[in-house]
C-alpha cells in the first residue's frame, strides 16, 4: 500500500473516531471533509482535542503532545501528524 | 511499566458513568466581565482594587450589557462570571446577562441578596469567621448575613477563601453551614501583584490548609463541595501555573484554541485587554492557587492525567467538583479517589 493511500485511509478511520466521540450528525467518514477548520466551522474544542487524542493513543499507539493541539485543526492535519509519527517510528 | 489505554481506563462502569456525565460540558466557553467599580466593603488583598482595571469608566447602560452579551455569544461564550467590585449592587445588569446567557456564575460577598430571577451560581465569599471577617474585611456578622440571604438557595456556594490567618477558623465556619444546610467550597488567597501584606502563603500555611480541606471534606462530605485531589493541586508548594501550565491568554500567547482563544476579562468599560486576561487578574501568577483558575487550568489538562486509574479519577474528581461549584442544576457525584495523587510530572507536595 502506498504512503497516499496510507494516508487516505488513515483520514477515514480517524473521520469515524471523530464522529463517534464527538457524536457529529449529518456526516459519515467518507464525506468528513478533511480540509474543514475543525475549530471554526464544526465547533470543536481543546477538550473535544483531548478526548479524540486519547481515543488515537489507544489505537495507534501514538502520543498527542498537548502542545501541538491548536496545530490541529483539521482532519487532515491530525492524520498526517498520526501517519508521520508511525513513519518515524517505523 | 505498560501505559494504560484510555479505554481501560473507563472500563469501570462508575468511571465510564463519571466521564460521560462530565464531558457533556465540554461545550462551556467561559469569559469574566467586571460589572461595577463599587463595593459596599473594603476588604484586605481585594483583587478588584489593585491595578488598572478599578480606573475603568463605568458603563451601567444594560442596552450596552445586552449587546455585549448577544455578541459574546455570537463569538461562542456560552458562560459568563460576573464579578468586580461588588454584582450585587447593579441587579438591572445582572438580570439582562442572564435573560442573554443562560450560564454562569456571579461572585458576590453576600450582603445584598441578588433577585431569584437571576438564575446563575452564586458564589459567597468567606474570608473566616465573623470576628476575622470584622478584621479583614471591615464588616459585622458577615456569615450571618450570608446565610441569612442565600440559606436554601440552590445556586449559593460558599466559597472559603484560605489564608494563613484563618486555617483554624474553617472548621468553626463548615460546621455552622453545614448545620443550616449551606454547600461549601474552598479558595487560597493567592497574592496580588506587588502584595506585602500578612495573608500571603507560607509552606508551612499550605501542608495545614491541605489537612484542613481533607479533615473537613471527610467530616462533611454532602456539604463540602471539594475532592482530595482539589487539595493537592491547590495547596502544593507550586501554584497553578507551574503544574498544569496556566491556559489563561494572560500567560498563553496561542489564540488558536481553548482559552487562548476565547477568554476575555472585560472591564465595567467593556473593554479587555489580552495581557490581562485571566481569571482574576493581578494576580501574582507564581503565588496564583485560585479556584477559579484551578477550575479552568485542572481541567484543560485531561490528557496528561490519562495515564493511571488513580490519576484519572482524581482528575474526573477535580471536574465534578467543579460543575458542581459552577454550573446550576450539576449535583456532585461521589470522589473516586480518596488516595493523596500527585499532579502529573511533579511530587504531592
């Protein structure tokens, strides 16, 4: 599987985590735009950050530093952090 | 030693039922607005009257109140505190927050009762007992006239305010509050900027203001609103800044998120100013172990107490016992952890 496609499904699987923990309505993980601006336009927190930060701890084993949260903010944003901490890490 | 997962962490349906219950406030957006220059006591260490702020003009016009308010929530506040110097005298501003933002608290000394109508937390400020209170704050039979007004009144806290002078005192003042009924909090005076003054925390003050708080909350557990982790972070050597990493704008630069973002301090001119935005400006951020900043500062760092069961449920106990403390209709579950937990990344003291 290439890095791209990694990339993309890693989009979707955080979209349906995302859903899930901040119970978002009138969307699904294929149509979770990842551009969208997570704080201004779905309204989302530091605390609702925290939450999903935690939830991708546990499935990918990949630490959030609470530092990087308002780099965040958008569903691609935090994907690519994610895939490029396990690239690092190998 | 194995991490915790998150999801072991909540296994415990106690646990899960706590979480659950309190992250559906993660939606509170808070900002503080001072509402009058006057006051109808003078008190030692008043916050309200050091620095610049008490020199604002005092706009009481409550079309302009209204406006801001609409625009606040405009902006995504969807909690106000209303304090400085004294709400109480100004009910017509009171009432028009309340009609615009249906959350928040007020932070009064008690003397004049606020209208029923206005349906925000009301916090009563207890600096001792009567004769400290004589002392300190200039004013006879203080908690007696408290109690007097807001006795029965579901949104009345009492909020303790620790100094080194009234440690003993706290047991004389629960007692009386808890016997008419009364829900109790616990506050540390923490220094203004500059201050000199005698009330000023010593080591010494801190280990026997934590004791105090423990011993009072086991004595009075439906009444004394508080966790045994509240003690610790509230009463350790380090005040709040250097624990938790205070998210106030005052000392966070970032405006991308959280706080940084979206907490302002206005003044009675209704204007703010980010290099003094936080909870109770002026004070000396190095001594700050205020509950309210606690009650913003504790709970932002969630992620950080997700590492054990006992760290967790002291950081679930901090959260309760703020809702409880601040949020009309939230009644206090039981602590989860009754055990002495450091705050993460540094001793219990």
């Amino acid at each position: 599987m290439t890095a791209a496609i990694e990339l993309d499904q890693m989009i979707v699987n955080i979209a349906a985590i995302m859903i899930e923990e901040l119970k978002l309505e009138d969307v699904t993980p294929e149509t979770f735009d990842p551009e969208i601006d997570l704080v201004d336009e779905v309204g989302i927190d530091s605390m609702d950050l925290a939450t999903v930060a935690l939830v991708l701890r546990d499935k990918y084993a990949v630490r959030i530093d609470e530092d990087d949260y308002p780099k965040l903010t958008t569903l691609r944003l935090i994907s690519e952090y994610i895939h490029r901490k396990l690239a690092d890490r190998g | 030693m194995k991490p915790w997962k998150f999801a072991d962490l909540i296994a415990d349906p106690a646990v899960k039922s706590r979480w659950e219950r309190v992250r559906r406030y993660f939606f509170l957006r808070e900002s503080t607005y001072d509402m009058t220059r006057r006051c109808n006591i003078r008190c030692e260490g008043c916050y309200y009257f050091e620095g610049e702020k008490q020199h604002a003009a005092e706009l009481g016009d409550p079309e302009a109140w209204r406006a801001l308010m609409r625009a606040e929530r405009e902006r995504g506040i969807t909690y106000v505190v209303l304090a400085g110097a004294e709400p109480s005298l100004v009910p017509d501003l009171l009432q028009v927050c309340y009609q615009e933002m249906p959350l928040g608290a007020i932070a009064t000394n008690g003397i004049q009762r606020i209208p029923e109508s206005v349906g925000y937390k009301i916090h009563l400020s207890v600096w001792g007992n009567d004769e400290t209170s004589g002392r300190i704050r200039k004013a006879k039979h203080m908690l007696a006239r408290q109690i007097e007004n807001y006795q029965g009144d579901p949104r009345a806290v009492f909020v303790y305010t620790f100094t080194p002078h009234n440690i003993a005192e706290a047991g004389e003042v629960a007692e009386i509050l808890s016997r008419q009924g009364c829900k109790l909090t616990f506050n540390m005076f923490s220094a203004p900027v500059g201050y000199a003054g005698a009330l000023r925390h010593t080591p010494d003050s801190l280990t026997q203001t934590r004791q105090a708080m423990c011993d009072l909350l086991a004595r009075y557990p439906q009444h004394v609103l508080f966790s045994t982790y509240n003690a610790v972070a509230h009463t350790h050597r380090l005040g709040l800044h250097d624990l938790f990493g205070c998210a106030y704008p005052r000392r966070n630069p970032s405006t991308d998120l959280g706080l940084g973002r979206s907490f302002r301090q206005y003044r009675t001119d209704l204007n703010w100013d980010r290099e003094a935005a936080c909870c109770v400006p002026d004070t000396d951020c190095a001594d700050c172990r205020h509950y309210a900043a606690g009650s913003a500062v504790v709970p932002a760092r969630l992620f950080r107490h997700a590492v054990d069961p006992d760290t967790f449920n002291s950081w679930l106990d901090y959260v309760d016992t703020y809702l409880a403390v601040w949020v009309m209709g939230y009644e206090k579950g039981a602590n989860l952890c009754n055990t002495v937990v450091a705050p993460p990344g540094f001793g219990i003291d």
